[in-house]
C-alpha cells in the first residue's frame, strides 16, 4: 500500500532522527516528505517508531494513497520512486 509521510518538527536532532527512521520505511522525496510502500505490519513498526521520537509540538502526517489516487501523482524533478504510477515531468 503506498503511503505518503510529512513531518514538521522545529528541532535539528530529532527532525534527523526522525528522517534516518523514515528512510527504513521509504524515499525521501523532499526535505519533509516521504513516499513508502508498506504492509500492515510495517505500517505497526512506524507509528512505533514515530512515536518513540516525537514530542508533543511536533506533526507527521501520512496519508495511505489508493491505487487509483496513486495514479493521479504527478512529479517534476527530483527523485522518481518505484510506484509505476507516478507521471514523471
């Protein structure tokens, strides 16, 4: 199932922390994005994850894509990732 991931977290070390988690999970598609595909069980270990790093002030965000959604995404630059979905411009 792909999965879109954004987190907004002001300080330095866990906003890193946080990200060298996130890239277990997927791509790194901008500063503050990720793009995974994960399984029900993955989807269990990152809200672990998520959830042993953040404090209270911080945000992540992440929203489970349908295929058909999926096939709506359109990327100009940057990182292509695996889902054969994507428009790539």
């Amino acid at each position: 199932m792909p999965y879109k991931l954004s987190d907004d977290i002001s300080h330095d070390r866990r906003r890193a922390r946080l990200s060298r988690e996130l890239k277990n999970f997927g791509t790194r598609v901008q500063y503050s994005v990720f793009e995974c595909v994960l399984e029900p069980k993955d989807i269990d270990r990152l809200q672990a994850a998520i959830k042993r790093i953040i404090k209270p002030d911080d945000r992540v965000r992440y929203y489970h894509l349908c295929e058909r959604c999926e096939q709506h995404v359109v990327a100009i630059g940057g990182v292509v990732t695996k889902s054969p979905h994507t428009l790539v411009i």
